[in-house]
C-alpha cells in the first residue's frame, strides 16, 4: 500500500513543497522585509530602489537557509554592508539580526494571520507510514517548523519535526537518518528539490 520497498525503516519529509505550501510565506516575507530595508538605506546613501525579487533573488541567495545566512547572502549580493548586530536587536534594527528578525516576525505573523496550506495527500501517506510502524520525521532548515506544523494541525501524531542549520540536500537527509540509527538505504526520502528516492 505504501510503495516502499520491504528493508524500508524511515522516511523523512521535506517540509516545505512536500508537507506544506510555505514557499510563498517566506518569499513574502523576505520581500516585505528587504524592501522596507532597501528603501530606508536607499533613502540614507542616495541609491537608486530596486527592490528584491522574490522569485529570482529569494531562489538564489534565501530559500532554504537560516535567516541569518540567507539576510547574509542577499546583502552581499547587493554589495551592503551591515553590523552583525544582536540576536537581542529589534525588528527595526539596521543590523543583519535586527533584518532576520524582522523578517522572522512577519512569517510567524502571516502564518497567524492566514494559516498554513497542507498537501493533504502528503499528510495522509505520513498517517499511513506512521501506521505501519515506520520512523517518520519532517524536516527543514527553517526555526519555525514545529510552530509550522502546529498551526497545519500535523504536529506530534502525524511527524517528528528536527531543524538543522543549511546543509545541502543530500547531506542534509543523510544526517537526519543517521540521527536515528538508520542507513541510507533503509531510509525514503522526499525532498521538494529533487525526486523522493530511497538509499544516498
């Protein structure tokens, strides 16, 4: 029923693009942020706006890293220059903390605010897996999973949410397996970025 293979023990679900539409959220929220961002300092050294590309530019220098990394990332891309800041600084902050979480305050305020779209066959063929007596996690680089899956109403029973810092996506899988004493060839894998397959 499952259409995995007999030695299969885990699977591990990509959060965003398998469990949950969350993409559009973050690029959302990216844009918000960098473009209130981008018109004060353009305001303060006399550049010329352009604002972000929350398509293009989210692809390429944020989507699925750590706010901090993918803030990093986007300046350097733009060639600006920010204090690193505080974990502590405000969302008003010109810092490169003060811009993540800003950034991480408008995606725990759309979430509140609109919610969280499921793939609701996903969901299921968790319940499913679950069922069988398999070990099941979702993961993702995002620090907002577990609220993430709270607000889909997938928390606890269905997943196992762990976060780790941005690693590319094979390694990224390898590592969640091994975390349960799982080979990789025993371990099924969907993964938003590339086709869901078992084994390295």
């Amino acid at each position: 029923m499952l259409g995995l293979p007999d030695t299969t023990r885990a699977c591990l679900f990509d959060l965003d693009g398998v469990v949950t539409k969350t993409a559009l959220v973050h690029a959302a929220a990216w844009k918000e942020m960098f473009d209130d961002f981008l018109r004060r300092y353009d305001a303060q050294t006399g550049a010329a706006f352009v604002p972000f590309d929350a398509v293009h530019e989210y692809d390429r220098y944020v989507d699925g890293k750590p706010r901090l990394d993918g803030t990093r990332s986007f300046l350097q891309a733009r060639g600006i220059e920010l204090p690193e800041g505080e974990p502590s600084d405000p969302p008003t902050a010109m810092t490169v903390n003060g811009l993540s979480n800003r950034k991480n305050a408008l995606v725990l305020e759309m979430i509140d605010k609109h919610g969280v779209q499921v793939y609701d066959g996903s969901v299921r063929y968790i319940t499913a897996v679950r069922a069988a007596g398999l070990k099941t996690a979702v993961v993702s680089s995002s620090a907002n999973t577990a609220q993430v899956l709270s607000v889909a109403g997938i928390a606890g029973a269905q997943a196992t949410s762990k976060t780790y810092g941005f690693v590319p996506h094979a390694a990224f899988f390898s590592l969640e397996a091994k975390t349960d004493n799982v080979v990789d060839p025993q371990v099924f894998v969907a993964d938003a970025a590339a086709p869901a397959a078992t084994g390295p």
